[in-house]
C-alpha cells in the first residue's frame, strides 16, 4: 500500500529513517545471536568435562582396584633375573644369588641420604608420594616426544613398582603406581621408606642394598661412607652395568661428580666439601672387597646386563627385581670350551705367566650376529666376575684393519680387482710431519697384487689403497661395519686408531663378509618375559653394508691368508675359512726405554670367519705398557684359540663354502702380462684373480703364442718295411691348442706339407729310392695368432735298388766265406776262437758281437746335440763288418751346424 508526502523531501527522510531502523534491529538481531551460541560452546564444554572427569574417575576407580595390594614381605625381597640359552634351557639368575646386608636408616650417614635424594628424587621430603611438578613436567616431555618420553617416578614410586608392579609403560600401571606410592606414604614415614628404597636396590655385582654395595666396593659398613663413597653409590643404579666403577670407572667418575655438584646445588654439602670429594681419585677411593663367588658365564652375562639396560621400557631397578624371564642366544657348550681354552693351560701351554695377561674372544652366528660364546678375561669363574675384554675392552687393531678401512672400500667405490697392482716402496705421509712408512719386513717387494700384499700384510700397499679411495668414504665404510670410528688418517690404515675396538666389535664388523655383505648387530639377548606372561621380541639391526662383490673379493683373499700368508696358524684345513692377523707395535722410543727386544709386541689380534661362525680374539695386557709384551711363541695364541674354538664348534656342523654371487668374475690372469691368459700359457704363468663383473681385462696375451722348437728330430729308413721313420720330442705342458705340421722334400726340390698331427712320429712309406729325402716339423697354434715355432729339419739318403741288390750279394758272400751262419755268437768254436772278433763298440747299444752293422739308410740326425750317429742293424748278417756305406747317410740341421758321422757306428 501506497503512504501519502507532502513532498518528495518528506519521502526521502522517512526512507532513510527505515533504514536506521532495520540496521538496528538486524545488529541486535545478531548479538543475541553470538551470545547464544557461546553460551551453547560452554555448556557443551562443561559437560564434556564433567563426562571426562567421571570417565576418567571411574577408569582410575577400575585400575585401582586391579591394583595389588602392599604386601611387607615385597618391599624388602625382590627377584632377580632368570638366563635361560639358546634352547630355552634355564642357565642362570642374572646374578648368581642376591648378596643382601639390610641396614638400619639410623647408621646412614645424613650425606649418603642426600646423594641418593640428590639424582634420584630432590622433592623427596616434600611431596605425599606424588611429584606434581615433576608430574607436569614429564607429562610436557611426553606430549612433545611421545608417551614414556620421560618419567616422573619418585623414590616411594619406585619402591613400589620394584616390590609390586609389572615394568611395563602403561597408564595403568602408572595409576596404579601412583595409588600405592599415596598408599604407601600414608603407612609410612620417609625415613622408613627410604631405608626400603635403599636395602631394595640393585648395585651390580651381584650387591642388592646400600650395605652390601658398601662392603664389595669399599670394604666398609654403610657409617664410614664418605661423601664421595655415597655419590659413586648413588652413581650405579641408573645404569648398574654402564656406571658400575669396577668395569667401567671413566663413566662411573663421571656420574659421581655430577651427583656431587647436585648435592652441593641444593645444599645438602658445601662447596668446598664438593671440591674436595670430586678431587679423590676414584681408584684410590675403591677398595674391592668380592664376596660372591664366581658368576656362570660372568663375561656373557656382564653383556648381556649391558643389553638390557639399553632397552626402552625397563628400569634398571625393575630389571634386577621384576621376576624376567631374559632369553639369549648363548651357546652354553661352546661358552664352556672357550673358558676351558682361555682360563685353563689345558690346551694352549705357553700363556703368559704373567697377571697383567688378558684374553677378549667373542663368537658369532655370522649370519645372525647372535653372540654364542664370550670370554672377556682370563680369570676362571671360581672367582668374582672381572672386567670384560671382549665388550668393554679397548685395544688398536693392527692389520685386522687393513680389510675393513683399506682394501674392502677399495673394492666397494674403485671396483679394484684381487690383482690391482700396487707399488710397495718407500712411501710417507704427512701428519705432523713426514711419517716414512716400515713393513715389517723390512724390505720392499715392487709392484705387488691386492692379493699378495693382503696374504703378506704389506703395510705400504695398504696405506696407498686407504689414500686413492679417500679417507671420508674409507671412514664411512667401516662405521657401516658398526666400528665407532670418527677421524681417518692415513695412520689408520695401519690400525693406528684410538681409542681402538673390542673383540665384539670387530667380530661383527667381519662377519659381514661372510654374509654377503650383510652386518647384523651382534646381540646376546632375544626376548624378554614378564610376570604376568607378556613377551618383549628384541629387533636388532641389520643392514647391507656393502656389495655383495666387496665381501666374495675380500673373502677370497682373506682364505689365502689363512692358507697360504700370515694367518696359516689359525687354518682348520677340513673347514672353508678365512681371517686375518693384526699385531700392533711399539715406538722406537718404547723400545730404547724399556728394553724390548725385537719381535715384542703390545696386542696380537685374530679375527676369522666361516659361513656360519665368526670369531675374533684379542691378546695382550691390562697395564704396565712397556714392561709386558707378547713375543715369539706367545704371538700365535690368538690364533691358536682361533683354531682350537672354532674347530670344536665346527664339529659335525654342515659347513658349506662361501658362494661366489654373479658379480663376480673368475679371470685367468697371465702373471707377467696382467691380460688375459691364453691358450697357450704355461699353467705356471697363470694366477686366477678375482673382478667385478664386467671390469675384467678383454685382451689376451699373446706373450706364450710363439711355441717353442722340438727337439732331438730323427730320421732313419728302414729298408725291410721300405719306409722313412720320423720321431721327435717336445714339453707335453705346452701341446694345449698346438699340433705339428711335417713337410717333405726331396733333394732341391720345395718343401711339400705332408700332414699336421699331434703324435711325435710320422712315417712316409716307399719313399723315392736314390735320392736324399729332407724333413722340416714345426710346432703351430691352431688357434689365436698365426704364429709358429722355428722349423727344424732332418735329412735321409735312401739308396737305389742297385746299390741296395749291390750290397745284399756283399753280405751273401761275407757270409759264406764266415762259414755258415750261427744262430749265437761263438757256437761251435772253440773258446779260444770266440774272440778272434771284437765286433762294435759299446757306444753301438749292439749286444750282440757278431752282428754286422749295415748303414743301408739307418742314420739317426739329432738337432739337439748335433751328432748324427748312424746305427745299422742287419738281423740277417751274422758277421762283423768294419766298412762303412756311405749311400745311407742320414743328417740333421738346427739352429747349430749338424755333425754327420760315417763312422758307421764304431768309434
């Protein structure tokens, strides 16, 4: 409908004057609106909360009923560890037997109390069994990291997962734990709970409580402990197998000093008495004071504790008190020999007699890395465990490291073959100076292969290969073979390497080649079970580490060292085996100032392996360098239990030979060529060598194509059969590929071929008679190059018919002016006339004194030492005949003049 205006002014004011109205109501419209919906937002939100709280009140309710209940018994009393090996079979207690001294809280001194507050729990007599700051800030770490980041257990928290709970990272658990520790701190005082705290833990050799701790390691009752004695207690059950001062005192210090600063940070001791306790040296403060006895297997299980407190998931604490089932790989028959060869002089009777002497020897499955066997000192297991050589041992290398950081990256990025040749010479390097490089020979041997110089243990070679491949991928190589090595210099080459490696270490690193290439972390623990029947499957690393060409080549040369070079001590010849030795050395200073003779040496290792078991052993001393050393037969005992060890568990065992993959060529390499070997060399020029495939030189030698010449070439016509008879000789080892080709002339007449054949004899019936006949015999390749021998040559003269009826009427009437012929010589004379004859000389090989000798065409031309002795034999001429028949006459030429003698035989 239609409003009436007095004008169009009025009109355009009450249009405005709506249009004010309308924004107005629309803008009121719309906060109601937002208000609505925020209140909507928090309504939604506070029952969300409310939803959430009840949820979570009754899920905690839940939990905390599963919860065990506080039994007094648990809070004392804990189970240790069970070991069981290979096949499931129980073996051990993870110590053997709890060594437990319980102490009154009353005899602790106030700073022992403090250190262990200090690192472990600083709220300690301020929270109600709860930390809520501390809870806060793990539970920060934990959303930005990821839950069990990080936790917030407190010393009455831990007292009560040791004694009742399982160690897993749940949020059960951590309710139930945080239940009981309230619980707990409602029945009792801090002092009482600290004093569980204290006799509940675990210390490492085999000491469960503060007092047996402070009597192993100290010799002490717990009121003499000093405040350094309390810290490097306090130090220990975060890690008992890592910061334990026995086997590992750098590490053990250095937690020690750290608990100190924070006891001095919250002022539980002053700074100077902080100063003072840091400045004890720590092995001047121990007094070991052992009262278990031996532990079973002691090195294995110091490694596999070290394992184990490596795993995400279990405390230290719950480790040694939980009630675990540990499962390992132990091989327990192989674990009892190896003690027997390194802790007895039942096998090996020239160990040193000396205490300073250690052993580190590990065995690995190569393929698995699974640890089967380790013994880490020589000290029997009659005795408390002592440190471990083999895992936490430290010791350089010497030539063990030539094929990890030299020669395996030389094939690996150069693709060098077995025979690449390298120049042994003087040769230095520079690092702080020239540093001229000495083989232990003393002496240079020129261009060498990869493979001599490996069999030898060359130094210069091995040097000049870690340099042309470069020092950075040299590096990168070998850390991929799980060797903590961080700077490589040429010295490394050599093994010069700091602070060195264990036998574990170096076990690992070289059953790689073994298996293809592939590294495989060794590892000594595989699975672990809980209480309450969970299982934890342990993975371990395992990684191509090189080509599967690197690890064939390496393995090749390596079974010639064993065989043939340096290592021959440690060959098993039933066995396909390969290894190497390694031997490190002191300075000419060393050895000015102490005395040491030549031939001594510091360390002598032994690493080896079989498609199935690899091992590495290291001998040497624990201390006073210089004044010990390993010489003459002492330096092979590491390949001696090399030997002994891996034959016993080789025993019976199905050991196949390492397989060459396809990447690999077989090459029959010409010693003094480096091409290709042909037909034609001799079997004692060729070496076979090993290339990458497709790498391999394409040229064959043509050095033995040129054959040699026969020799001792003769000719002889026989007359009864009508025939010429040829013979010659010539070395059978140089046939293969080759024939002879026989030529033919007659007079001056052209040489004709008459045959090429293998036989060393040719015959040529009815030969022209009356003539001179002329034989030529060369050695040709039948195949390759178009080469031949010298040609040596022969002549024979054949008489005409003529001169053969001529000669045969001369025989018929020599013969009966004889008399009639005889069948033997002298029968039916009279002794005195049997002699009237002397016949030929011996020089005629003739035995029978009355057979003439003919020399119708029987000459004999000899190239070789150029004499032509004719022997004719007529068996039908029974009388001696001194003439001689000049129309036979055989001769010969070679490369010197012949010497025709018409001596008809007789001299």
């Amino acid at each position: 409908m239609s409003e009436n205006y007095r004008s169009r002014q009025e009109r355009r004011k009450a249009q405005e004057t709506s249009k004010k109205k309308n924004k107005t109501t629309s803008s009121n419209s719309n906060k109601k609106s937002k208000r609505s919906i925020f209140k909507y937002i928090v309504l939604i939100t506070l029952i969300t909360g409310f939803l959430l709280v009840l949820g979570g009140g009754i899920a905690a309710a839940f939990m905390i009923s599963n919860a065990p209940a506080l039994d007094p018994e648990e809070l004392v009393f804990s189970q240790a560890a069970e070991i069981y090996d290979q096949n499931g079979e129980e073996v051990t207690q993870l110590q053997a037997g709890e060594n437990r001294d319980l102490i009154d809280i009353a005899d602790l001194p106030e700073h022992a109390k403090s250190a262990f507050v200090a690192v472990e729990d600083v709220r300690f007599y301020d929270h109600f069994g709860v930390d809520i700051q501390r809870m806060f800030g793990a539970l920060a770490a934990n959303f930005t990291e990821g839950f069990g980041a990080e936790g917030a257990s407190t010393i009455t928290q831990q007292v009560v997962k040791n004694a009742f709970l399982s160690p897993d990272k749940t949020i059960t658990r951590k309710v139930q734990e945080q239940y009981l520790a309230i619980r707990l701190e409602q029945q009792y005082s801090k002092e009482q709970i600290l004093e569980m705290y204290l006799n509940l833990i675990y210390f490492e050799q085999g000491a469960y409580g503060i007092g047996e701790a402070a009597s192993i390691y100290f010799n002490k009752s717990v009121d003499e402990l000093t405040i350094e004695d309390a810290a490097l207690l306090a130090a220990i059950p975060r890690r008992p197998n890592h910061y334990e001062p026995i086997q590992n005192p750098e590490t053990a210090k250095e937690r020690r000093n750290m608990i100190i600063n924070l006891m001095a940070e919250h002022d539980f001791i002053s700074k100077e008495e902080a100063d003072q306790a840091k400045a004890v040296n720590i092995n001047e403060q121990i007094d070991y004071n052992p009262t278990q006895e031996g532990v079973v297997y002691d090195s294995f299980m110091t490694h596999v504790q070290k394992e184990l407190e490596d795993v995400d998931g279990i405390s230290s604490n719950e480790l040694y008190s939980a009630g675990l089932k540990i499962y390992t790989t132990l091989d327990t028959e192989a674990q009892e020999y190896a003690e027997e060869v390194i802790q007895t002089n039942q096998h090996i009777s020239n160990y040193p007699d000396n205490e300073d002497f250690q052993v580190g020897f590990t065995l690995l499955d190569t393929e698995t890395g699974a640890i089967k066997a380790m013994v880490g000192n020589r000290q029997s297991r009659d005795v408390a465990k002592g440190f471990n050589y083999a895992s936490n041992g430290s010791a350089q290398p010497g030539s063990t490291i030539k094929p990890l950081l030299d020669y395996g990256p030389a094939i690996e990025y150069n693709q060098w073959s077995t025979y690449h040749q390298l120049v042994d010479e003087p040769h230095t390097y520079t690092e702080n100076g020239d540093n001229q490089i000495q083989n232990y020979s003393g002496t240079y041997r020129g261009s060498v292969s990869m493979r001599e110089a490996l069999i030898d243990s060359i130094n210069v070679p091995a040097v000049k290969a870690l340099q042309q491949t470069g020092l950075e991928q040299a590096g990168e190589f070998a850390r991929g073979l799980g060797l903590p090595l961080e700077n490589v210099n040429p010295a490394a080459a050599l093994g010069g390497v700091n602070p060195g490696f264990s036998s574990l270490e170096m076990a690992g690193a070289y059953a790689a080649f073994g298996n293809e290439g592939t590294y495989s972390e060794p590892y000594a623990v595989r699975s672990i079970e809980f209480r309450d029947g969970r299982e934890m499957t342990l993975e371990h690393d395992s990684r191509q580490a090189m080509n599967d060409y690197t690890a064939y080549m390496i393995t090749d040369m390596l079974k010639d060292v064993v065989d043939e070079g340096t290592g021959t001590g440690a060959n098993i010849p039933s066995l396909p085996l390969a290894g190497k030795t390694g031997t490190t050395n002191f300075t000419e200073s060393e050895h000015q100032q102490y005395g040491i003779p030549a031939g001594g040496d510091p360390d002598v290792w032994f690493a080896g392996y079989t498609p199935r078991y690899t091992a590495a052993i290291w001998t040497g001393f624990s201390g006073n360098r210089g004044e010990n050393y390993l010489i003459n037969g002492e330096s092979n005992i590491a390949k001696e239990i090399f030997r002994l060890v891996m034959g016993n568990v080789s025993e019976g065992v199905d050991t196949p030979d390492f397989t060459q993959p396809d990447s690999v060529e077989s090459i029959d390499i010409e010693r003094s060529t480096g091409q290709r070997a042909s037909q034609y060399t001799p079997q004692s020029e060729i070496i076979t060598e090993l290339f990458v495939q497709g790498t391999g030189p394409e040229d064959v030698s043509d050095e033995f194509a040129t054959p040699d010449q026969i020799n001792e070439l003769n000719a002889v016509y026989n007359e009864e059969d009508d025939e010429i008879q040829l013979s010659w000789n010539y070395d059978e080892n140089e046939m293969q590929g080759r024939t002879f080709e026989i030529e033919h002339r007659s007079e001056e007449g052209s040489y004709e071929s008459l045959t090429t054949q293998s036989n060393m004899e040719y015959v040529l019936s009815a030969p022209e008679k009356g003539t001179t006949h002329s034989f030529r015999v060369t050695v040709i390749n039948e195949e390759g190059p178009d080469q031949s021998s010298d040609s040596a040559e022969v002549q024979v003269n054949v008489p005409d018919e003529d001169d053969l009826e001529e000669e045969d009427e001369e025989n018929e009437e020599e013969e009966n002016e004889d008399g009639p012929g005889l069948d033997e010589p002298g029968d039916n004379l009279p002794p005195d006339e049997d002699d009237d004859n002397e016949g030929p000389t011996d020089n005629d090989n003739n035995t029978d004194p009355d057979n003439n000798n003919d020399n119708n065409g029987n000459q004999n031309g000899n190239n070789n030492n150029d004499n032509g002795n004719g022997n004719g034999n007529n068996d039908s001429d029974d009388s001696t005949d001194d003439d001689t028949d000049d129309d036979a006459q055989s001769s010969s030429t070679d490369e010197e003049e012949s010497n025709n003698d018409d001596s008809g035989g007789n001299e």
